[in-house]
C-alpha cells in the first residue's frame, strides 16, 4: 500500500522551505520525507519528486515549473 501511495506522488512539485538536501512534505494528506538528488536547493526553489525509495522520496530542483500549475502542493 505504501508503494501506490508514494506513487501518487511523481510529478508533484513544492517550494524547498531551506536550502537543506533533506526535509519532510505534506502530499495527499500524509508526511514523506524527501531527499534532493539532483541540483543545489536555495530557501524558495521549486522541487520536483522524481521516484522514491522505501523510505523517502527523491526530488530535484526544477525552477522551471510555477505555482499555477495542477501538480503544485504547499508546502506548510
């Protein structure tokens, strides 16, 4: 079940709230920690799930997408 859910999450993107590599996110009501793998974060940069592993989801900074678009959570 952990799987799909975490499935469900590819192609959402958030706002890094630090410039850390590791953090946690809200997505679909339910926290996953994630981790950049791809790009150097700054405080505000777009981040993008690409895949995850059992433990985590693996994001990379992708400045190019806006808030506007459907696949953009808050991230609070």
């Amino acid at each position: 079940m952990a799987d799909y859910q975490m499935q469900k999450t590819i192609g959402t993107f958030f706002r890094s709230k630090n410039d850390q590599l590791l953090g946690n996110v809200r997505i679909l009501g339910s926290w996953y920690d994630y981790k950049v793998i791809k790009g150097r974060p700054e405080a505000g940069s777009m981040l993008e799930v690409t895949d995850f592993t059992s433990r985590e989801l693996l994001v990379v900074v992708n400045n190019e997408k806006a808030e506007s678009e459907v696949n953009y959570i808050d991230n609070f």
